[in-house]
C-alpha cells in the first residue's frame, strides 16, 4: 500500500478562510443585491472548489453550490403561485428565502468551528 505524501498538500492559510468567511456573507446577503452577490459568490465557488484539495474546504464549496442551486429550481417551481394569487407566491418565495438564509448561516457556523457543513 502506498504512503501519502502529505508534503504535495499545502496549508490554509488566512487568506483561504478569510474567501470563504466573504463567500458565504455574499451567499447570506445576496436577497440586498436580488441575487447578483450570489451569483458571483457562486462563480468563485466553483474556481475554487476546482483547486481545492481540502476535504472540509471542498465540502463547503459544494454546499454552497448545491444550496444555490436547490433555491433556483423551488424559485422556478414556485413562480406560478404569483400568477395565481399574490399571497401564495409570496409565502413561498418567503420560505424558500428562511430556508436558504438558514442554509448560509447553518454552513458558515459550522465552517466557523472546522467542521464540515453536513
């Protein structure tokens, strides 16, 4: 069985944390901006995530990705609500919104305390 050369492996630094404290607060305030923070929160996500060897690192890349993700496709699936009624759609753009600030805040805690956001 062949050893890891855990040498080929650079470190985080500040920096790398200080990225991902930025891209989750773009991910977090993206509602101010109608979503444009998080679409380049979301483009820096994914050049990251293509360099990154750092399991935790990655995780939270993909998170992110996938939580941004996941909120388009219930805005797309919910947008005939407004046409019906107005109330509808917005109770549920209001959820989808708690459910994806949960999911920012949710990740950036955990990535706060090291761990990975699952």
């Amino acid at each position: 069985m062949a050893e890891t050369d855990f040498a080929q492996f650079e470190t985080k630094t500040a920096n790398d944390r200080t990225v991902m404290h930025v891209l989750y607060g773009l991910h977090t305030i993206a509602w101010a901006s109608m979503g444009t923070l998080a679409v380049i929160a979301l483009i820096v996500n994914y050049i990251k995530r293509a360099d990154e060897h750092d399991a935790v690192y990655a995780s939270h890349h993909n998170y992110m990705i996938a939580t941004f993700w996941w909120t388009v496709l219930w805005l797309v699936v919910t947008a005939p609500l407004w046409v019906l009624l107005f109330l509808p759609g917005a109770i549920a753009y209001t959820i989808i919104g708690l459910w994806y600030l949960y999911r920012c805040l949710r990740g950036w805690l955990r990535f706060s305390d090291g761990r990975t956001p699952f």
